[in-house]
C-alpha cells in the first residue's frame, strides 16, 4: 500500500486520485477552501458514477475506490505520505511554495511529483533539500480515461525515484509509461502544440475552412478528431499556453502563438468548455 497525497482536487487531481483509489491506496487531496473542497469531492463522485454506468467499474469497486479518497485543507496532513503528486494550478511561484512546505512536513523517504505541463521540473526540484527525490509524473486529461503517463527526470533527480514512479504508475496505477527529459513540453505536447497551432494558421489565412481541415485528418490520417476540434476540447487558453511555453524556450517561429488564438481568448472564445471556440458546443 502507498500513502498518496496529491495538491489540487481539480481537473487534474480529482482525476489523479480517482485512479489511485480505483487501485487500492489510501488518498489525501488537499483544496484551498470548502467550496473547492466540495467540489473536488463532486468531482470524483461523477467520474466513479460515470464509470459504473458505462459498465467500466461495478457499483462495489466505485464504492470501495470512494472510501480511499479524503479532502483535506491542511497540508500537515500530508506528513504521513509516501508520495506526494501535487496538480496545483500552473503557477511556478505558487508550486515552489507548495515544494518547500512540503519539504518540510513529509519525511525523508517521501518522492515529490508534479504534474506540470511547462515549468521545468528542476526548477520546483531546486525549492526542496531533496530535489534528487523530486520527479515529473504529467498525466492526461481525463485521467482514468486516458492511459499515457509522462515520467520526468530533472538532471537532479535519481535513477531510483525514476524506477521507483515508474513501477508505480505503470504496475500499480496501470498507466502506460514513457520517460522524457526536462524540456518545454515534454514528449507529447512538444509534437501535439506545433500540428495545433499549425492548423490554427491555415483557417486564419483563409486557406481552408475548420470543417475541411478538421475532416482532411480524420478521413485521411485516420486521426480520432481533427485539430481544431481537439484544441477546443484540450481548452484554447491552455493550447495558447503551452505554445507560449515552448516558444519561451526554443524560440522557434513554429510556436509563435497565431493571432487569432490570442483573439479567441482574449473573447473567452476558450473551445468545448466555454461553449464556443472553433465550433459551437
Ligand atoms: N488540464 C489538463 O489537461 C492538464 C493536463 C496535464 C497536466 N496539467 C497540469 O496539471 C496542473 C493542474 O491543472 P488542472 O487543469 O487540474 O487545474 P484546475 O484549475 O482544474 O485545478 C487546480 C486545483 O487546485 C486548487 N488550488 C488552487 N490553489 C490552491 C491552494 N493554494 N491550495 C490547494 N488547492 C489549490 C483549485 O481549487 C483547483 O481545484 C497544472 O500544473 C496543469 O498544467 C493539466
């Protein structure tokens, strides 16, 4: 049994203690108040149900997985956890203050993970007097839908804790695993950003229209959805973030974000969650 504890009990960490429950460990999830608590708490509640109606989970294992997960508004309890998955929002000085904290209450042997999409790893790594034990663990939304998990290894963290998170994520929490080093986008979003943002400028220019683009990767490529529909449904803010990331660090022009994403931001145009982005939902 591992003692989890993960920070945020929103999209990303309501997700992420679903499937550490649905495996059988014990899950603390700390929120900032008790509205977000409630809500994170919601939150699980209508994954597991969805999960049993779609027959992916009975009633009994929901119930048991339920019963492993607490909400909490007190970091102190994290002192008892094996490992720590923090899923706070994606402020750097915000999470270094959650890893130096941490730090300080969790004992020696504890492993610290982020799932952060764009802060280098090492720089959270650096808040701590343990960043060898420190290590980035990105998972995909919705968490126990989606079987891919990023391992990261800063150039500080052991070859242990790799091995150690490996095994865990992929032997007890069943997720299929790959290793990427601490770079801007890490493997997934590093290829996925330059093909969305590209499709973004080619509606932009007038060269064709969403529907045509869209259905030219789906029919063609046999591609699920087409790019304009994934990036309203990975969430236009946060494609305009994670291009804006890479950009940051490689500076090349294939990231430069495409006027007409920061519009449609800018518009609260933000895709499937807003109800309007390239399409209207
Ligand atoms: N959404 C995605 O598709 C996705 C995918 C992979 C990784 N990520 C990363 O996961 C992390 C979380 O993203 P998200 O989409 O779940 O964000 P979110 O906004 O849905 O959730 C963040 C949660 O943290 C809580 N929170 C904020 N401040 C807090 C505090 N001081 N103490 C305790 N809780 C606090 C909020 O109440 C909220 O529930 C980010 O680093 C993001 O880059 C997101």
């Amino acid at each position: 049994m591992t003692r989890v504890g993960v920070i945020g009990g929103g999209t990303m960490g309501a997700g992420i203690a679903e499937v550490v429950a649905r495996a059988g460990d014990p899950v603390l999830v700390l929120e900032r108040g008790t509205e977000a608590a409630s809500a994170a708490s919601q939150r699980i509640d209508t994954s597991l149900a969805r999960a049993v109606k779609s027959g992916r989970l009975t009633r009994a294992a929901a119930a048991d997985a339920r019963s492993l997960v607490t909400v909490t508004l007190d970091l102190g309890e994290f002192a008892d956890r094996d490992l720590v998955i923090e899923a706070a929002p994606e402020i750097e000085q915000l999470k270094v203050e959650f890893f130096t904290r941490l730090d300080g209450i969790v004992s020696d042997t504890t492993i610290l993970a982020t799932n952060t999409s764009s802060i280098p790893v090492i720089r959270i790594a650096n808040a701590t007097s343990r960043p060898e034990r420190v290590v980035g663990v990105h998972f995909f939304n919705p968490v126990p839908i989606l079987p891919l998990v990023e391992i990261v290894a800063s150039l500080r963290t052991s070859a242990d804790i790799i091995a150690d998170v490996t095994d865990y994520a992929a032997n007890r929490l069943g997720k299929n695993v790959i290793r990427s080093g601490d770079r801007a986008g890490f493997i997934v979003n590093a290829l996925l950003m330059p093909y969305l943002v590209s499709a973004i400028r080619m509606l932009e220019s007038g060269f064709a229209t969403a529907d045509d683009i869209d259905s030219g990767m789906v029919n063609g490529c046999a591609h699920p959805m087409g790019p304009l529909r994934l990036s309203d449904t990975v969430g236009l803010d946060v494609v305009l973030a994670v291009t804006e990331s890479l950009y940051e660090e490689f500076k090349e022009p294939q990231h430069a974000a495409p006027p007409l994403l920061r519009r449609m931001v800018d518009a609260g145009r933000l895709g499937r969650k807003s109800g309007q982005g390239f399409y209207t939902y």
